[in-house]
C-alpha cells in the first residue's frame, strides 16, 4: 500500500513539474507585476530619469518623441525602443542599467541618459 501511494505521489509531482515549464506562448514571463513606462523624448532630454522594478517584474517601456528622432538602448539587457513603439522584458537581473538615446541627434545628446534600477 505505502508503494502505491508513493508511486502516486511521484506521478503527481512529475505532471506538476512538467505543466510548470515553459509558457503556452513561447515569451518569458516574470514572476512579479507588469511595469508600465512612458518615455517622453525632446531634443536633449528625456522626461524618465529613473525607472524602478522589482526583479522579476514584466517592464513595458513606450517611447514617445515629442520632439526630434530619438531611440533608447537599455544597457544589460540588450533592449532598445524606437520612437512611438513600445517594448517589453522580463527585469531578471538585479542591479543599476544605463539607459541612453541611441540615435545621434545633436550637441545635447549625451545628456539623454537614465537608470533602470532593478531592486
């Protein structure tokens, strides 16, 4: 009788640990919220200076170019949104990430910088 009950137990275990893996989409999921952003890009400045997630939350970073052509490149995780598009990622890694404009547009450029910070 214990041998039954445990073969059972192990065949429930296993149909757990198989239904866990992987998402019925193919796209990554985080275990936290969704985060949701608004960048608003004029020549030279971006209006988000500092993005806070938790590790493990879904970011949702929306580019709006107010003024000029702009672009940002998220550092770490290899991310970029173009101007009036929006993007998404799982936060999986803890730390300060740079974020910058990646499309060359004038003498304030490199001012055009922010920090994700993923606690």
């Amino acid at each position: 009788m214990k041998k039954m009950i445990l073969a059972f137990c192990l065949v429930i275990l296993s149909a757990l640990m198989i239904s866990g893996c992987g998402s019925s989409d193919g796209s990554a999921k985080g275990n936290g919220e969704v985060k949701e952003f608004t960048i608003d890009a004029t020549n030279f400045e971006f209006d988000l200076k500092e993005i806070k997630v938790n590790k493990g939350d879904t970011v949702k970073i929306t580019l709006k170019n107010s003024e000029g052509n702009h672009a940002v490149k998220f550092e770490g995780y290899n991310k970029e949104v173009q101007g009036d598009k929006t993007i998404s990622f799982v936060a999986d890694k803890a730390g300060e990430f740079k974020y910058e404009c990646s499309i060359f547009c004038g003498a304030g450029h490199s001012d055009m910088v922010g920090t994700l910070i993923v606690e």
